[in-house]
C-alpha cells in the first residue's frame, strides 16, 4: 500500500485571513512538513522579498503549537486535523486509489450506495457524478451495447440516458 502514496501527500495554498495580505502555502511530502509564506506589501521595502519557509519533521510539526496555530489559522481547523493526521501516518488508502480502479469498485455497489459514497467526500462527488462513471452504469444495464446507444450517450450525457432509459421510475435511487 505504501506504494500508493507520491511524494508529494497533501498541498494547499492560499491568502491568510484579515486584515494581512500574505500568502501561504502547505505542503507535506511523506518526509516533512513545508510552510511557505509570501508577505504582500505596498511598502517599497517589501517588495520583491524571497519567501519564508519553514521545513520540519512530522514528528517536529506534532510538537510545534505556534506552527499549527498558523495552519489552523490560514487553512482552518480541518486542514489541521488532516495535517496532523499525516504526520501521525493516518493514511486514507482509498482516496488515493486511480480513478479507473474506483470506477472497478464502484460498478459493484448498488446505485443508492453510490449516492451514500457521493456525501463521504469532494472527490467520490465528482467521481459517482462524472460521465465516466454513468457511461459504466449505463453499459452494465444493457446487455447487448450498441454503436447507436453510444451516440446517444455521447450526446444527451451518460447520466440523462440513464435515467430516462433504464431507471424505473418507481424508484428513489436518484441522485
């Protein structure tokens, strides 16, 4: 499984809260954490200054209480919480499969699973709503595809042929 991991595990960037105009940037790789920060500035002396950053061990960050105050302060309590969740080594295997192999687990589950997955996080949304997904439900619902279906598919969207095609109306499957 370690396998799965790149080396890059987590990247976020953003401006800080007000009233400071600074930028910032986190990134953990399976070795460190890496805080990156821009200061933007009207003043003369400011401009053109080389960013700060600040490289440190997982196990560093855990300790580090202002650091992760700054995190949670930019980014917010979530991000620090996945943040330190990483350090600590609480891998999500799952979110980190590609994308063909969960489109493979998901033509095993139910439609009304699917929809249950869609609210577990951002990345199974887009990936139980892409057309990937219904172009693989609608060709599992028809036992013998043809070259004319796949136009239509193509053409009205995977997820509307479905739903006008082979979803029965009687059912609150719907996503």
């Amino acid at each position: 499984m370690a396998s799965l991991l790149g080396q890059h595990l987590f990247e976020i960037s953003g401006q800080g809260p007000p009233p400071q105009k600074d930028f910032f940037q986190l990134l953990i790789t399976k070795d460190e954490v890496i805080w990156t920060s821009w200061e933007i500035s009207v003043r003369l002396d400011a401009r053109g200054a080389a960013p700060k950053e600040l490289k440190t061990s997982h196990s560093d960050f855990i300790h580090q209480k202002m650091l992760q105050q700054q995190v949670g302060s930019v980014f917010g309590e979530r991000i620090l919480e996945h943040t330190r969740s990483l350090c600590q080594g609480k891998f999500d295997y799952l979110e980190r499969l590609p994308d063909d192999i969960m489109l493979q687990i998901l033509s095993y589950l139910e439609l009304k699973d699917t929809t249950v997955l869609a609210q577990a996080s951002q990345r199974f949304r887009k990936l139980c709503n892409s057309e990937m997904f219904w172009e693989q439900t609608v060709r599992n619902c028809c036992a013998e595809f043809t070259c004319d279906m796949e136009g239509i598919g193509n053409c009205m969207g995977w997820r509307k042929m479905f739903f006008t095609f082979f979803h029965t109306s009687g059912s609150k499957e719907q996503q």
